[in-house]
C-alpha cells in the first residue's frame, strides 16, 4: 500500500509527490512522535463522562433556580459563558454576560420551579429542555412555559449558559401545565 493511500486528506486515492514525500518511510519517526505528543495532551485532560456532565449541567441550573428566586442577578450572571446570548421574550436578544446581567439586574421573579424533560451533552457541548413555572403575585398572574438552556464546558471544566431562550405556554397549554408531575429540578 502506498503511504498516501491511507492518508484520509486524499480523497480521490491518488497519491501527490508531497504527500509520498511526508508520509513515505523516512518521515514516518517524526510523524509518529507528532501524533503520539497530540494524543498524550488529549489524555492529559480526559472529557467528563455522560453521566459527570450531566450532573455538572443539572448543578448549574439548581443555581440558575436559585439565584432566579433570591433576585441575586450578579450569581446569575456570573453562570453565563463570555459571549452568551439571552432570548427572553417579546425582547430583543442580549449579547454577553455583562449585558445579561445589567438584563437581570431589573429583577428576577421569585418561586421559580424548573422541570428538566431532557438533557442531552455531547462532548464539550450540553443542553436542556424543561419547563418552568412561576406562582402568581399581587403583580402578576402564574406564569408557565418552556425553555431550552445551551451549555458549553469552560477550560476550568465548568459548565456556563451560551444560550437561553424561554416562551410562555398559550391559553390553551396553560391547562395541559397544571397537570405536570413536580419539577425535577427547585
């Protein structure tokens, strides 16, 4: 088999004159050794397991919960990625997190109840799907919906916001709401 057959960068399978120049035998020590250096830097910092990942996703929307219902707007800022981006409704989007936390600094509701339906992680990478639920106050009347939380793992191995959108249920889901089991995550 000729060096560049196996080199997935040719495609069409033909082999160029500088692809057998640094793949053929007399490159093929340094080569090794640069590949061999790659893989031992990823093995330095192994990925956080599914299961890891997952807890560590759920542990940063218990404090997004709590931050939410003590009005604590820094805490909540402070979960949210450099360059994350805030999708409340009917408001146009909120580009990084110290915008997002001036956003926040406006108030924040009490009582806050989240429902995880699902969370998927793939790598670095995480999100949730849930639905959240608010009681009524002199204010404001009860409020329900759904949201999708976007996480990314940071280089200290944290889990931060990238992305957060929520929408209110219409009239006739409010209803089919009521009759959801407990949040999974308070």
């Amino acid at each position: 088999m000729r060096a560049c057959e196996a080199d997935p960068v040719a495609v069409t399978g033909k082999c160029s004159k500088g692809h057998a120049r640094m793949t053929g035998p007399a490159r093929r020590g340094p080569m090794l050794l640069l590949v061999s250096g790659l893989l031992a830097g990823c093995a330095a910092h192994p990925r956080p397991t599914q299961a890891g990942a997952r807890e560590a996703i759920e542990t940063a929307v218990r404090r997004y919960v709590a931050a939410s219902n003590a009005g604590d707007a820094q805490a909540l800022a402070d979960l949210y990625a450099d360059d994350a981006v805030l999708l409340p409704p009917d408001h146009e989007p909120v580009r990084g997190r110290d915008a997002i936390g001036a956003y926040w600094s406006h108030g924040t509701d009490e009582g806050l109840e989240v429902t995880t339906l699902s969370v998927e992680v793939d790598g670095g990478l995480g999100y949730l799907v849930g639905r959240y639920r608010l009681p009524a106050t002199d204010e404001e009347p009860a409020d329900s919906g759904k949201y999708v939380m976007c996480l990314k793992r940071q280089r200290d191995g944290s889990w931060k916001l990238t992305a957060d959108i929520w929408n209110q249920n219409g009239d006739d889901e409010a209803e089919e709401d009521d009759t959801n089991p407990a949040p999974s995550i308070i």
